[in-house]
C-alpha cells in the first residue's frame, strides 16, 4: 500500500458497494492503517542518537536567538503540582489519537466531504512528518540536558515511554515536528469549517492546549509545534478544500 492509495479513494465495480456501517468501519481502518504505518515507518529510521542530541541543542539555541520562551519556565508550574502534572501527561497520552478519530467519525457521518478532505490532510501531513523525522533526528527536550527539562512522564505519571537506550516500541529522537500540534491543528481546522458561530473558534482551544502540553512535558520544543504548523498550512495550500465540491460522500471504500 503506498501513499497514494491512502490520499485517493479507489474506484469500487457496481454491485460492490458496501453498506454505510462497513464503509465506516473501513474507513475507521484506514486511519487507524495511516497511524500504524507511522509508528512502524519512524522506528525504521531509528538511531543517530549522538545525531539527534546535538540537534536538540541546535534547536534550542536557535530558539533563544528568536527569544521564545523557555520551555523550563512553562514547566516549572508542573513540577510543583502532581495533579496538574498527572493531567498534563494524560493529555499527552490519551487525547492526541481518540480525539482525532472521534473527529474523523463525526465528520464521516456529517460532513462527508470535510471527512474526505480532512483524512486526505492527515495523510499527507504524517507523510511530510515521517519525511522529516527521517532528515532531521532530533532529541526531545526531556533528552537533552542542556534544556534542564525532565521526563514527567515518567516523574509524575502516565508516560507512555520506556528508557530511550531499551525503548523497542518507539522512536524518542523524532520531536520535529510535533503530529500531536500537527493534527490537533488539522481537527481544529475541519470543526471550524463546519460549525457556526462565534463560539466554533473555541475549537482552537485543542491545538492550543496541546501545544502547551507537548511543552511543559517536555516531549517537544516550541519550533516543533511552529514547524508542524506550516506543514499543515502548505498541505492546505496544495489540497483542493470541500468548498470547490458538493457535501456528498459518493463511495469511500478504499482499495486496500
């Protein structure tokens, strides 16, 4: 399966056409497909530690010469608190994929067309994610000591993390950009498009709160979320929006 099969819906012969709960469960599939191939695709590119630490550091002196925040100061708040710490590391662990698919689902349903759209935006920003993980390893700023920053995760509680050096079920040297920031942004787009209202805006509240998060954990630098960010701005440049085509969902099943 390559990229291109998970962005284009195939073409399904008549008499084929499978019934709404199946095409949702495929649907539901292909996501979950999406993510999965991720996970496995970052662990392949595994490695350059030495690589990955320096450019942790790189990145967080390129940081003051802009005069972000430090990252240390957003943290420190958690440090003092083990409730808002435990809630902060939940955050991180348990929103970032529910609340995508749960998205997904609801616009699936909805909004057909924005579901199309949105999962054709999630597909071709993991990709350029994975494309820069594989270009530019770099250090989280719980792994690099000259941030000061510290694990929470597994200070406070839930990490979703083992010890870098024994870690088989993920790649920790992959902070840029940051996918939490990338997607949450990406849902927080979509929900805007199709709801009204002053109050829909208040949907940009996930991104922003995830942005803090991914940083006060420690998990990501300030320029992973800005990164992730104008990713996602150039997918939506390039991509054609739901408002150039009818709100209708012809025939979804993908090619698998």
């Amino acid at each position: 399966m390559d990229i291109a099969e998970l962005v284009v819906p195939q073409p399904v012969a008549p008499g084929r056409r499978a019934t709404p709960a199946r095409r949702a469960a495929r649907e539901l599939l292909l996501v979950a497909t999406l993510f999965l191939l991720y996970k496995l695709a970052r662990m392949a590119v595994a490695g350059r530690v030495s690589t990955a630490l320096a450019n942790g550091e790189s990145i967080w002196h390129l940081e003051r010469l802009f005069h972000l925040p430090d990252e240390a100061a957003v943290q420190h708040p958690l440090l003092a608190n083990d409730l808002v710490a435990h809630l902060a590391n939940g955050y991180y662990a348990y929103v970032h994929f529910p609340a995508t698919v749960i998205t997904l689902i609801w616009l699936y349903l909805r909004h057909p067309a924005h579901y199309l759209w949105t999962r054709r935006v999630l597909a071709c920003l993991t990709a350029a994610a994975l494309a820069l993980h594989l270009l530019v390893p770099l250090a989280p700023p719980r792994l690099t000591a000259l941030t000061g920053l510290v694990d929470t995760g597994r200070r406070f509680g839930p990490t979703v993390y083992g010890p870098p050096d024994t870690d088989t079920l993920s790649n920790q040297y992959a902070a840029m950009p940051s996918l939490h920031v990338g997607w949450a942004l990406a849902v927080a787009v979509a929900l805007v498009a199709v709801t009204r209202g002053r109050l829909r805006w208040l949907w940009l509240a996930h991104p922003l709160v995830t942005l803090l998060v991914v940083v006060a954990t420690g998990n990501h630098y300030w320029l992973d979320g800005v990164v992730a960010a104008l990713m996602l701005g150039v997918v939506h440049l390039v991509l054609p929006t739901p408002a150039e085509r009818s709100e209708s969902l012809p025939n979804l099943e993908p090619h698998l």
